[in-house]
C-alpha cells in the first residue's frame, strides 16, 4: 500500500477539506464548459474576468443579495434558510455566497438587511468597516480558502465611526483609547470628502466605501473575487451598489 504525501497545512484544515479552492474558477470553467466555450477563451475569460466583467457566481451573488434588500425594504422577508434542515447542512461544512465587510452598526446586520439565512453570507463586521490584519486576514479565509465569489463593502447612512473620523478631522483631536486607530483608519476618507458638496459625514460615508473597495480590489489576495461597494439608507432599508 502506498502512501500520498501529506497536503501542505493550512491555517484553516477544516475549511480546505471540506471546501475546494478556488471555487469560483471552478464554477467559471464549467460554466464555460457546459456552455460549448472553448477551453482556451475560457482561459482567458478566467484570467481577466475580475477587469472585463462580472463572473458568472458573483453576479449570481450580486443579484440574490438585490433580491434579498428589496424583501426587507419592503417588509416581505423570507427568512430563509433557518429551518432545520438547513440547520443540519451548515453543521458538516459552510458554502456562502456572498461576502459583506459592514459596520459594527446594530441597525445594519446583513443577514437581515438581505434576508439571508443560516450559511448564506460570511459576514465581517468592524466600526466603519475599518481594515487591520485581523479584517484582512478574515477576508482572505472567505475569498481564498472558502471560494466566495463576492465581497461587499457595505457602508450605511449616519455611520458614528465616520461622524468621529470628521470630527477628528475637523478638531485634531484625538478619539479615546483603541477608537483611535479606528478614526485613523478612517481619516484619510475624511479629508478626501472635505469641502465638498453636501453632508460631509455623508461624503465621507461614500468615500470610505471606495477608498477600501478600490484598496481590497488590488490587492491579489481578493483576486478570485469581485469586489462591490454598498450604501445602506436607515430610513429606507434600501442597499445601493457601487458600482450599481
Ligand atoms: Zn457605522
């Protein structure tokens, strides 16, 4: 009897047995295979599919989460995906479609703000949706070993995190403790939006969520991913995608 050599370890053992990697070439290439695509344009359409267009499982993503937020804002949720049988499937392994990196905010959870259920949405949650290693690090673990195919940075209206990032602009005045580097993080998004028309809070909103999505977009630990920006308005329930 022989003995194959041991798979190189990973940080994540579970996940990679349970989860091929790379799932969404693999979803591409058969795709392209059952649609008659030859193998060499679908080469091609694997390696520049991040830059030509949406592939196919992150448009598939994109539009079950527009599905999801219309639900809510219309106050006709679903709530899939709670029963027990789901229950059941989640407990041996994990499949999400979606990947969203929102606030700490306790008005925008994303499994309800997309009506989403049980093993749906791998959700990372930091005030502002600040980057650190530990942020960055959890999303590599979605897009690389767990093969989401979409990763949402969802910002929302009123955002506190952004308020003190202005405000810490506006004073120079520090914010206390381990905020601080939170409001560092932000800042820069700050200054981008000062002095522009409108609400500076709410600029600064919007230019938060660009300036990460174009940061995790270049970054070719988030290559097999297409990366979104979001908007949540807290009176309206409504998600706006960037670009739309
Ligand atoms: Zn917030």
């Amino acid at each position: 009897m022989t003995t194959s050599p041991s798979p190189s370890p990973s940080p994540f053992p579970a996940a990679r047995t349970s989860v091929p990697r790379r799932r969404a070439v693999l979803t591409l290439t058969a795709a392209a295979v059952a649609a008659g695509v030859p193998t060499a344009r679908a080469a091609a359409a694997r390696s520049t599919r991040t830059r030509t267009g949406k592939p196919p499982a992150a448009a598939r993503a994109l539009a079950e989460l527009r599905a999801g937020n219309a639900r809510f804002a219309a106050l006709r949720q679903i709530h899939p995906h709670e029963d027990a049988t789901r229950r059941a499937a989640v407990a041996v392994s994990q499949h999400p479609f979606a990947l969203t990196l929102g606030c700490v905010d306790s008005r925008v959870p994303p499994e309800l703000v997309f009506d989403q259920g049980l093993g749906d949405l791998l959700a990372i949650r930091s005030a502002g949706q600040a980057l650190d290693e530990a942020v960055l690090g959890s999303i590599q673990f979605g897009v690389a070993e767990l093969g989401v195919p979409l990763v949402v940075v969802l910002g929302h209206e009123r955002c506190g995190a952004v308020t003190a990032a202005v405000e810490y602009v506006c004073t120079g005045k520090p914010a206390e403790g381990h905020l601080a580097r939170i409001v560092e993080e932000i800042a820069p998004a700050a200054r981008e939006a000062r002095g522009l028309p409108g609400d500076w809070v709410e600029n600064t909103v919007r230019a938060n969520v660009d300036r990460i999505r174009r940061r995790l977009a270049r970054d070719e630990a988030f290559d097999e991913a297409l990366v979104v920006g979001a908007r949540f308005d807290l009176d309206t329930g409504k998600v706006a995608f960037h670009p739309s």
